[in-house]
C-alpha cells in the first residue's frame, strides 16, 4: 500500500487529504479540515501563513505513520 498525503488550500479553507494506492485502487479519506483566514495590512488581504502552517503541521499529526510515498501543497488564493 502506497500512502500519498495531499494539502488542498484554497481561497476559503484547506484540507489534508490520505490517498492510498494498493497497486489497483486508489482511495481517498480526508484527515483534517481547517478554515483559511485573511490578514488585512494597509487595505490588502494576505493569507495567515503562520496559522496556515499550524494547519499544515496538524494535517500530518492526523496521518500519524512515518511511510509517506509522496506529498503535494496544491493552493488557489482568488478570490
């Protein structure tokens, strides 16, 4: 079995995702699930990006296993 542990972050709200191959099938089981919140600095909005790395962090205490094959951060900011 071939663990793939995938980030999805969007304008919204993010999520860890485990995707397990066993050599036929692929499946799919989100992890964690978290908000994603903006920071407004001089009228411009940027992305909490401490918080979002606590997020990131939390996603892979979810997975808890040492034999990731691979990982992913996937992003989509627009609003």
């Amino acid at each position: 079995m071939r663990n793939l542990l995938a980030f999805d972050i969007g304008a919204s709200n993010g999520r860890a995702i485990l995707g397990q191959f066993d050599g036929e099938r692929i499946s799919m089981r989100e992890l964690h699930r978290f908000e994603n919140h903006y920071v407004e600095l001089n009228g411009v909005c940027y992305w909490d990006l401490p918080y979002i790395y606590n997020q990131l962090k939390q996603g892979f205490l979810a997975f808890r296993r040492a034999d990731i094959a691979g990982m992913t951060i996937g992003t989509n900011g627009r609003r």
